[in-house]
C-alpha cells in the first residue's frame, strides 16, 4: 500500500484538517467529525430548512464538499466506510437546526440508516422538525423499478443539489423532502471498477481482479460488483451501464434527462473526458435529450479506478434547482 | 494497461470529444485538434488580447480545461506528450488573432518551444501581432535562481489565470505578457511519483517503482525524477518539497504567497485533501502568508499518483486577477 497519508488512523481527522484550509467557508464542529458551513447564523436567520448528510469517509468529495450556500448545511464524516454514530449525527442536527427543520440526505445502508434514524429520532423528540431522505440510485442490484435493497451512490449528489437550492430558496421541510425524495427516486446509478480500492487499515485491496478483468455494478465500498467481465472499449461499457441505467429508470426517446459521469477516485482526467463523450453518445443513441452533463469525482471509493453513471429525469423545476447557484467547492460551476 | 478507452489512436480525439459535449461554451477548430471559446467574436469585437496554450496530450484538464472567458482563448492538443505541430499553433493563432494581438503560453520543452515559436514568427510575418512567454517552473532540475533548463509543470495554470484575467480586463499585448512574465518567473513547482504512468500507445509504465518507492522531482511526461526515495509519511514529503520550493523561489518569513496543490492524475480526493493541509503547514512552518490555495487536477501526467506543489508570491495586483472570475471549466471557484 503506497497511499499519501501519514498514519492509517490519522486519515479522517488529516482529511478533515486539509479540506478546512483550502476550502473557504467551512468549519468543524469543536471534537466532532462533523464539517458545517462558517454562515450557520445567516442560515438560520433566513429562517431556512438546513440539509445534513454524511456518511463513511473514503468517498471524497463526498460529502464535506458539498457544504456549501445552496447545498448541504453539514457533512458527518465517518470512519473509512464506516457510518458515523448517532452521536455524530445528532451534534450536526443539533448544530444546524432552527424552527424550519432539519433534512437528512442518507445513501441506503443499514449502519447510515439505522444511525441517523436513531439521531432524527432523538432531535424530534427535542422538538427540532427532522425529516430523512434515503436514497437508494445503485440498478445493479436488483430488476424492476423496485429500490428496495439497494444502494445509495453518486446519484446521492443530485439530491443534495435539488434539495440544497429548494431549501435556499426558501421552502419548507416537507416541500424540499419531497423534492428530495422525488430525485432520489428518479435517479439510477451504475459503476464499473477496473481495479479493487485498498481501505489505509487493511493495507491491502478487497478484492483483485486480472489486468483484462473488469467489475459490473460495484458498490463504493471495496465490495466487488455484481458480475466480472473481459475489460472492453469504453464505449461498449458505457453503452452497457447507461442501458442498464435508462431501461430501469424508465428512460424513454424524447425525454429529458441529465447525467452525472463520475471518477470512482483514481480515474485520470483523460478517460473521464472520454467516459463523458461515450455517455452522451449512449444518451442520444436512446433519444434521451440531456439538458445538462457533470462530468468528475463526485462521489468516490478511495483509489479505486473507474467510473459510474448517473441518470435522471428533468423538468424545468428540477433544471431550475440544478441550476441555481452553489458556493460549494465540489459541485461544477 | 486497462484504461477506459477505445483505441489507443483515439484518445485525443475522444478526449476533446468528451470535453467539447460536457463543457459549455467550447468549440473544436474543423479539422483541427485546437479548442477555442465558441464566444471568439466576443473576445475579438471587445479588442482584447487572445490568449493561446497547448502542448502534449495525457495533461488534462489543462490546457482545454482552461478555454473560457477570463483564461485561455485557445488551447492546442498533441499527440499524447508531444508537442503539437506548427500547423496546429498557427490554426489556433489565426483563429484567435485580432488586432489586439495574440499571448502564447508554453511550458518549456524543446519541440513546444520550436513548434509555437515557429508558428509565432509565421503569424507575425501576417501582421498578428504575437508574444510568447515560456514557463519553467520545476525546481527540481537545476539550483540556483535561474531557470535556464528546466521543465514547465503546473505552474503554468497560474500564469494562463493572471494573463487570462488582465486580457479580459482590457491590457494591452505587452503587459499582459509581461504580467505572465512575472508569474513565470515567479512561480515555482515540484512533483512527487508514487507511480509511474502509461502511455496508451506504450502499453505500458515509463519505469517501475517498488512498493517502498517514490520519486521526487519528477516530470509530467512519464519520465523518472531526480532522485528516487523510500515512502514517506506525506507530511515529510510535502515538507521536503516545499522547502525546496521555497528556498529556490526566496520566498520567506512574512511573505504573501498562493499555493495550488496538483493532483499528478491517480491520487485520490482524500489524499489530495491531506496533502493540501501538510502544504498549508510547511507554508506555515516557513512564517508565509498564504493567501490562497487550490487543490485539485490542474496539470496531470495520465494516470501517474503523486502530486506536485506549485507556489507563487504575490502582491494585491497578482491576487487581484487570480481572484478575477473565470468560465474555464478546471479552475475552481
């Protein structure tokens, strides 16, 4: 393992320490892993609906560098792929939280679910309005339009970008969890790995795969996807993961839809660029009408090599919040 | 090798492809590896001076990440790390060139230098007025203040913003090249390998490093470094860098300076997010005032880990239109 860390346990706290000096605007809450934004009061004067989410660390941008003006109020950070506790949680809620209420953006995992639950639950019953969100985008894991079971990934971030600029501009709790969960449920991921990802305390990957080996559908955890194949050219994998993506989600010629192509951690800047030129062709050769494409590591798995495809469905409501503004530094301006 | 791609002839077409469908406002010269702001007439009509860089592929996003109102008015591709032909240069100048006249921004390597100055001499004999400053920004070649014989890295992203900034500002030819001459001068960079990377028409890695290696002071085109090392906790290494960094630029106890931190192309975002706290340190250590720092890609060398460290003083003028608002894609706002 040859990572640019200084010590294995250190990797959150350092990670935490580096991204408050580059980014303006951020702080962290005083002996919590939490990361808010340094207006909190100008938020809660406005009398706004405050986002917090969070989850394992390893998948950065994701998401301290989503806090933002526009975006999420906090981010909880965990141990590498490991949710935070509900105490974690609850010092964001509590940190955040004003009248207007508090939402959570969670990815659908059992800790995360069960740990900020727990923390919503707890916050309710101090009497701050908390409402939760989980987002379950992963269509490799199961057929049909169903998410039960699956898994939160990328598409997490379009979440917290419609919800962000929803609650910006001011509406109540339920109108932007609602919003929220009408992206959440609108949105279908999908990711191919071409290699495994190594996690600093293990020191080594979770799982290896030859050098004309690829991985179908993996998750962001170093698990290993859902079907092994022979490495191919771009274009078939992409052509390959945005059908899967579009006949879940119901995609049809003629509709509108944005894409996020985003870096799983190690992918250089040329294959994305690529990885996006295949993308778009993959949507057009759907009669998709992509009004927007984001293209960049916005929600990784340390150093693992490859890619994920996110699509959704777009009106001039979602485009308006997708568009609007954001001071957050991981989101593309 | 495993990368997401085609055909390893493609790859620069499929990359500027990519960029062209995911970056709004770009546009790709007929017939012509040559990216220009699809606004040209904009930048013509207003009378200001055309900014134009380039070089080998496998560096991205720069330089087409960087075409965009406030930056570069073009951006030559070669081949993957080699230099573009006169002919391309000559295009992009031609396409550019108004009255105002035309900035050529190169990194210092021989065919680069040969090819734009060629076009240069070309395009002047046609009555555009041409300037042209070369970068030579790693310190790690040569001791001394002089930078007779070194490499332009990363650095160069600092002279397209402020040269990028004073043309759209309205400046005349010569002091826009004389403010890139100054942050040329100025700035200096240094790279760490944890690996070596692939060109794709090679197949395979430029050189092997162990484990247990990394090297210093290496170049952006695959070549070795200057000194091969053991692995180091990256507090040392970012330390050992920026201290050299600082020696050679005399930057020193109580100076103004910015920072940008270079991801090398496969580094993930949460060792990038550790080696930008350990720059904010050493900068500290050093007594400067850092005034800025960015993190992120800026100049990569394909699929290389590493990062490299880039350092500039800097008075209120500099910051002043490093702060200046930009559309270019890859730089952060």
């Amino acid at each position: 393992m040859k990572k640019l860390i200084n010590d294995v346990g250190a990797v959150v706290d350092d990670m935490i320490d580096g991204l408050i000096r580059s980014v303006d605007g951020l702080s962290r809450i005083e002996g919590e892993r939490v990361i808010v934004r340094r207006d909190l009061e100008a938020v809660r004067s406005a009398g706004q609906v405050a986002l917090v989410s969070g989850g394992g660390s390893g998948h950065e941008p994701a998401h301290a560098g989503y806090v933002g003006a526009g975006m999420l109020t906090a981010a909880v950070c965990g141990d590498v792929f490991t949710s935070p506790s509900t105490d974690a949680v609850l010092a964001a809620i509590r940190a955040v939280g004003g009248p207007a209420g508090v939402l959570l953006i969670v990815k659908s995992y059992t800790g995360d679910r069960l740990n900020f639950g727990l923390a919503a639950e707890i916050a309710r019953s101090e009497g701050i309005p908390v409402e939760m969100v989980v987002v379950a985008d992963d269509v490799s894991l199961a057929t049909g339009t169903s998410n039960a079971g699956r898994r939160g990934i990328a598409g997490t971030v379009l979440v917290h970008k419609v919800a962000g600029a929803a609650a910006a501009a001011g509406l109540p709790l339920d109108r932007v969890a609602a919003l929220a969960r009408r992206v959440g449920d609108g949105v279908g991921s999908m990711g191919v790995g071409l290699t495994a990802c190594t996690v600093p305390a293990a020191g080594r990957p979770s799982f290896s795969l030859a050098d004309d080996e690829i991985e179908f559908g993996l998750g962001i955890h170093g698990e290993a996807g859902v079907r092994r194949d022979r490495m191919q050219p771009v274009g078939a994998l992409v052509s390959t993961v945005a059908e899967r993506i579009f006949e879940d989600r119901g995609l049809l010629a003629g509709d509108r839809a944005v894409l996020l192509v985003n870096n799983l951690g190690a992918t250089p800047a040329m294959e994305m660029a690529i990885v996006a030129g295949e993308a778009a062709r993959a949507a057009e050769a759907r009669g998709l009408c992509v009004e927007r494409m984001w293209t960049g590591a916005f929600l990784t798995a340390l150093d693992m090599a490859g890619f994920s495809l996110s699509a959704l469905a777009v009106d001039d409501e979602l485009l308006g919040y997708l568009d609007a503004p954001t001071t957050a530094s991981a989101w593309p301006t």
